[in-house]
C-alpha cells in the first residue's frame, strides 16, 4: 500500500464500500492502533452524526 496524502484517505474512506472499509481498518489498526481506528470511523460518519444532530 502506498503513503496516502490526508486528503486521498479521506476521499477512500468515505467512498468505501463495508468490506473495503474494514480491510482499510486492519491495515490502519495494524500501523497506528486504536487511534487509528477511531479516526477512520470519525472520517468516515462525521457527517452523519452532524446532520443527526441538526435536523431535530
């Protein structure tokens, strides 16, 4: 895997499909740890949550 720019995991993460999304956990899980990982999901639903907590 190469080095990816924030901007090209962002766009990666977020246009993953469920499988290729948790491939793409381990291997950050594997380089980074649990971080890592809370950063991926908070990535990849930010804007979910965001729009949860807006339209009330």
């Amino acid at each position: 895997m190469k080095n990816l720019s924030y901007k090209e995991f962002k766009k990666k993460v977020r246009n993953s499909d469920k499988k290729d999304f948790f491939k793409l956990l381990f291997v950050v899980y594997w380089i980074t740890g649990i971080f890592g990982i809370l950063f991926a999901f908070w990535i990849r639903f930010s804007t979910q949550v965001k729009n949860f907590f807006i339209k009330k």
